[in-house]
C-alpha cells in the first residue's frame, strides 16, 4: 500500500469513528503535513482518494468536507415477493448474460467474477507451471472419490476462520460452487418439493433448483439483515419447507451480512420444522472486516447445513474448484459427486493447496478485500453522483456488487439492451427472481480497479436510465 | 515400432490372412532370417512376441507353431437379464472399487482407464505447460456456454472419422464422459421414466441413471454383435421406453462392435418407437481396425441421437474433458450444463486444442491402439493358461477391458476380496448389472505394457479362482 493510500485509511478511519463529522471541514492540506509530518503532495493525493471515494467533498476555495454519512434512506425497501411457491423461469436473460461476448473496449458490469489480474495470484500460475511440467500425473490422473486430501486439508484450516472444525473426509471438492449447489439440491430433495430462498436470489442457484422440478418460495429480505425471520417462519407454517438455500455473508446481490442471531434462529427453526439448509458461502472470505463472521454452518449440532463454497471469488472462476461440507449428507454427496462427473482435476487442487499452505492465498485476500472495498466507495460515489433522483443502492459489506433500485417503472432488460450500443451490460434485477420482481433494478460489479473508463461507463449507464425515465 | 515389432506384426498379418494356417510349423528362424533379410535376433525376438501374444506356440526341439485361432467356444453366450424394469443398486461395490487405494506394488485389473504414462502425451503435457506459464487467463477465467471454441473445432474434425459432419456450436463440452451422460439423460427423461440399456453395462451410467430416479430395463447382448434388436423390440412394444442408453463400438464391458446395419436398425426403431438413443462413443476411437466404424451419431437426420464422449480413454481420464453432440436437445443441454457447473477450465480446453491441432492426439492414437491390442493379446493368452478350464472370455475389438466369464458359482465379489490380500484388484460382473446378473464374471484392464508382474498377478487371479472352484 503506498504512502497516501495508508494516510487516506488513516483519515477515513477517523471520520468513520467521529473524529471527524459529517459536514465538517477538514484541516488543510499545509496544516495537515505539518501536524501529521508527511508531505504536501502525500495529503493532497490522500484528499483526493477521499473525494474519489465519496467520502469526502471539495468546495472551490474553501476546501474538503466531511461527506454526509451513507444515508439509510437510500438503500432500498426489504422485498415483497409473492408468499406463495412458484416455478423459476428466466432462463433466456442468464443465457443472455452468460454468453454476452465481452471484447477489449467492453466494460461488462453484469457478473459476479472477481479480479483475476492481480499481482497476488501470480504464484498461483507459478506454482501451476510447475507442478504442469513436473508432474505429468497430476494432470493425466483423475482425482477420484471426495477430491485431492492436500486440498480438503486446507479448506479445513481456511474454513476455522468462519467457527467451523471439520475433517478433511468432510469435504467433497465439486466442479466450483455451482456443482456443489446442484448435487445439495439433489442431495436434500426430491422433484416437487419446495425450497425456501433469499429473494432477490442468485440466478445460478435457482436455475439448478428449478432444473430439479422443484418450486421455491422467496422470503421477504432486507438489505442489511437478510431474509426476515418473521416472514420465513409464516412461510413454514404454511408450507412443507424442505430447505431453506441462501447467501448469509456477504449476500449476492445485496451484500449484507445477516446477523449472528438470525443464522443461530435460523438453525433453530431448521431443527423446529425439520429442514435442511444449503449455505451458499461463496462470498464469505470477501468480508471486508476482520475476523469474517461466523457461517451457520459453525453453529450446526446436527449436521443439517450443506456449507457450500469455492474459490471462484476468492481467486479465480476458471479454477472450477468449490466444496461441500455437507454434514449428515455426506456419504450422499460422495455418491452423488461420482455419477455426476465422476471426479475433479487434481493438478489445479494441487496447486491451490500449495497456494494456501505457503500462506499466498490469505494475501491474496487482503490485497483483493481492500481494492474491493475501494471499488465499492467509488461506485457507490458515481452512482449517487450520474443516476437518476430517487435512485437507490446497498451499502455491501463485502463481495464485488452493488444492488441499485431505480426510480420510477424504468425497467433494466430494456435498459440493458440499450447499453449494449455503448459496450456496457448490467445484470438485469429480474434474473435474481423467481416471479419476475425487482424489473427496476440492477447489479453493478465493482471489482476492477477503478478508472476513468469505469467512470465514464457508470455515467453513460446513469444517463441512459435518466432517458428511459423521462419517456 | 522397432524392427521386430515390426516384423511380428507382418507374420501376424499372414496369420491372420490364412498365409500360414494354424497348427501349421513356421519356417524355422534360420530360414526366416534368409529370406525376409533380417537379422537372427529380429526373427528370434518376433517370434517371442508372437508367442507372448498366444499367436505361436513353441514346441521344444521342434520349432514355432500357429496356435489354433480364438475358438469361438471360447466366447460367453448372450446375455439374458431379467426383461422388466428394475431399479439400480450396487453403489457400495462401485464406491470400493473406485477409491481402493492402489499403491506402487499394487496391480489393479478393476478400473477402465488408459495408460497414461505413454511417450506421445509427452507434447500435451509441455504444451499445457506452456501455456500455464504464459497465459494465465487462460487458468483463471472460466470458458463459458459450449466450451472453448477451439477445443469444439477439433472434435468436429475428429467426429469426421466417424461419419459425422457437425458445427461446432452443436459440441457442449462438460467435465467428462460421466457429466455428459448424466445431463443428456436429465435433457431426456423425467423420473419413473424407462431407460433401456445393453447388459452388462457400464456402472457409472447405470448409477446415473438411478440417480436421475429413472428405471433400466437390460436388454440381451450378445458379446459379438451387442444388443439382440429382438428383445429391445420386444421391450418396446411392452414398455414406454424414453431412451436406450448404450456403447455400441468398443464397448464397454465386452469389447464388440455393433455391426452397421443393426445401428440402423437402431435408430429406424427409435424413429418408429420415437425414443432417444444415448451412444455413449468414449472407446469409439480406440477400436484397433482402421477407419474406424461409424457411429450411430452419422446416420442420425432426426437429432434423437445425443452422443457422449470424452478423452478420458483416448489421452487422460484426470483431463475431465468430455462433451455431447445432442442434436434436438442441444440448447437444453447448454442450459443443464450451465446449472450444473456453470463451465469447465479454459486452460486443459485449450492445450487439448492444439495437441490435436498440432497432429500430436493422432500419432498418441496410433501408438495406444497397438499397445493395447497387444495388451489384449496376451491377455487372452494368459487367461487362457492360468484361468480354471470352461472359463470363457470375449475377444475385445477395442478399448482396454476383457470380460472374462468363471466356470461354475465362483462369486467374483468374494474373489476380489481374496485378491486384495495379494495386492491385485479386478472389476467384479455383478457391478454391470442393474439385477445382480454376472456375479460368475469380471473384466481386466490391459492397458499398460505387459510384462511379468502383471502375468503373475493374472496367475494368480486364476489360482484364486481355481481355488474357489473347488471348495
């Protein structure tokens, strides 16, 4: 981290702590190198991050202010999807997003993929070099039954971060996260059941739910609690509940994290009501504080959590390397795993093993989770100055995307569409439902270094909507 | 090929043309020497290859004689499974054999896989290589939709050799063989449904199957020609059958070639019957004549042929690179692809590309054929000298696997836990059969270059089984 950029935190600190107050001005930059004793240009390069951030504000011949706090009023209404189960469709729009070819001038907000250019992944290519030219087998040989033991082993260790103690044989390496999901689907349920989600939810997971003939039920979620407990317990009472799948750190779309007493009243009503939950915890080690908080899978007695996870976030999508930890379901899971794709490479396992073991990997983190966060002041910054009044947006504490509401009846398919003249696409709000909700909304991925490109795309993005607006 | 493989394989060529009959002395090695120009030890050690693959006998003091041809007594009658739906067991035995630890001194007879430690994937291992260390986001980002477009190209062009003329967006590449049977049976049926599959059978599709809640019905095969077209016919008009699954050239178990006109027959009853035909072709190109046959796939003008393959036989199974050529079901299979696991590693995707490109897979083709036609040579020949009289065996036209049936009650269960205590595994029949058929059978691998430890431990197969013979 360079010298301004340590200074910036430190100030940004400060006024997050109330040394500072919202609407105050802060020292000057002469004032401040002298009392701080770094230079001129260090604070006024410090100051200018800040501003970029949206933290703070410069005012022509006056100076910089404290921005007003991240205002509540702008985050978005907890959801009202439909209380009743319902089939999932949408099935074009991911298609359609997935497959959007994205050249050199494109800037493509609409995934989920972290940065895969950072420095900090490069011994991971080196480590894989390596391993290719040496070890012939491990590319030829299949790593058969719950995946390469070097690797649980370490998922094991990274797992004790989020409360959990596990064994090695707890673990079965799947073909990233969204096997996983898949085979825990299938492992938990059978066609016609129905399944309790998060809403708006992942469209990768409710497409494997409805692949699986079953029907889902969305539960009313806030955007800094997660799902409401209320509403879920309503839904149980109701309906035969088989399981309840959701993102509870660092929640994709809306980058909450649920609190500890909820995921502990959570587990409480799977043991009350007799259900399984899949725990998608894909996003949980991009939580930008530290220690990351606790999974419900750390709480879990009677093995009902099926923790599912990966390192298509945390390091690299192309990896295709997730896990499931999936308690009493276990042996299922081998089995499942098995018929499924029968078993994982075991050279790229190696190598991120090694990766982790030689301590790579959780500097990786730190260096991804702080350009992260950074990506997310800056956009949150653009979006509240380029899109139209009325807009509203999620405060994410951690992952790589920002949940925007539009005003008004502004319907973002429509809106995508139009971007695509201006090589730009969003992910659409409806793909995160199963009932067509949330057609006004948008979620921004952030998770490239920011830039002027970026900016210009965010405006060009809040221009367009403005236009749809006033038709 | 050195000098005497090569020439061995010229008398065998004669052999096999009826140039020497058998039980016919060949000349003797003085002899041959003077007229072919060779030297003494090239006739002397093509006769002992000859003689290790069971072509010629050697008669002291007399001189080298052509052994009487595969008696086709030798073969096990057709097959004759039970002829009503049934329902899937035996994962246990699948589990054990599929993650029985083999260390350096263990001889395992039981898996399907090739011999990886060939010369000539020597160029797909440097080019993988290669490409980790120069493109890395190559290993970080994830190939999307169908697979890597170039990857696709080269497996259109190498369908050619089986007669079929696709384009590569009809190719869906997926994480193996396993993946690409498992989502074509998803893309095909809905649970309760009727699979019809030959017998024995491949576990792996089987548990697929059962996994997907479907029934099989086993159809009669005969270890020559494959599926009686009578008794699938029969079951046709009995039951509503949605697909047949089957590996109709080189398959897997016994090693036959479905003749031509009954792979029309084949489909001309899935046009009148209006089922889906699943060929699973993962041995297709390892059938030891040239060309080889044609698919199923190549007749096809109604897209109801979903064809599966992979390189998991042909280069390495620990690729995980199959794919599906799904005809009508091509867009359903992209999408069950995508909601299983999303996509599959661009790097391996790409360094197959252009092993193949580059004519390396061809070359490693050709080398793989011969040493497994000689591996299935002599181990016919072995079986023969070691196994209890009255044990017969198929005679494979492909692929790595011969099917060899016990004389008597000999549980192959009980003897492969026998066998463990020697270091040696086998793949026990009753793992083939949906309905506990084939408990008298096994199949052996032949992969690897033949030599002493693995004649002993044929030996011994046999003592155990003569053994057991007579308790």
């Amino acid at each position: 981290m360079k010298l301004y950029e340590q200074f910036s935190t430190e100030i940004k600190d400060q006024i997050e702590h109330g040394y500072y107050q919202p609407g105050q001005k802060l020292p000057s930059i002469r004032d401040m190198s002298t009392t701080r004793g770094v230079s001129i240009s260090t604070v006024q390069e410090a100051y200018h991050l800040l501003e970029d951030t949206g933290m703070v504000i410069s005012k022509p011949k006056s100076g910089y202010y404290v921005q007003q706090q991240q205002n509540t009023d702008l985050l978005p209404d907890i959801s009202r999807p439909e209380q009743k189960p319902v089939d999932v469709a949408h099935w074009d729009e991911v298609l359609t997003l997935t497959t959007t070819e994205s050249h050199h001038n494109f800037v493509a907000f609409g995934g989920g993929a972290p940065d895969i250019t950072l420095k900090t992944l490069k011994p991971l290519q080196r480590i894989h070099a390596e391993l290719s030219r040496q070890q012939p087998r491990c590319l030829f040989e299949n790593a058969k039954g719950n995946g390469l033991e070097e690797l649980r082993e370490q998922i094991v260790r990274l797992m004790q971060n989020s409360g959990c103690f596990l064994h090695p044989d707890d673990i079965v390496i799947t073909t990233g996260c969204q096997e996983a999901l898949s085979l825990s689907l299938k492992a938990i349920s059978k066609p016609g059941d129905i399944i309790a989600i998060d809403s708006p939810s992942f469209y990768g997971s409710m497409q494997a739910i409805q692949s699986n003939g079953l029907k889902v039920i969305e539960i009313p979620t806030h955007p800094e609690t997660g799902i409401s407990m209320t509403a879920l317990e309503l839904a149980l009472e109701q309906w035969p509940i088989k399981a309840i799948q959701l993102i509870p750190t660092s929640n994709n779309p809306l980058g909450y994290i649920m609190p500890e007493k909820n995921k502990r009243k959570l587990l409480a009503l799977a043991e009350r009501y007799d259900f399984a939950i899949i725990e998608d915890d894909i996003f949980g080690d991009l939580v930008y504080q530290t220690p990351r908080p606790k999974s419900i899978k750390s709480f879990d007695t009677e093995g009902r959590v099926l923790m599912c996870s990966s390192f298509s976030k945390t390091v690299a999508p192309g990896l295709r390397i997730g896990w499931v930890a999936a308690g009493r379901y276990g042996e299922l899971l081998t089995h499942l795993k098995f018929i499924t794709s029968l078993g994982s490479t075991a050279l790229p396992q190696l190598a991120l093993a090694k990766f982790i073991q030689q301590g790579y990997f959780e500097k990786h983190l730190r260096t991804a989770r702080t350009q992260y966060q950074r990506g997310r002041d800056c956009m949150i910054h653009w979006v509240q100055q380029y899109f139209p009044e009325g807009t509203k947006m999620t405060y994410p504490q951690g992952g790589v995307g920002l949940w925007v509401e539009l005003p008004g009846d502004i319907d973002t398919l429509e809106l995508n569409k139009e971007l695509l003249k201006y090589d730009t696409a969003i992910a659409p709000g409806t793909l995160f439902s199963a009932s067509d909700k949330y057609r006004n909304c948008l979620r921004l991925n952030y998770a490239t270094v920011p830039n002027d490109r970026i900016k210009a795309a965010v405006k060009t993005i809040g221009e367009q909507a403005s236009l749809m607006l006033k038709k």
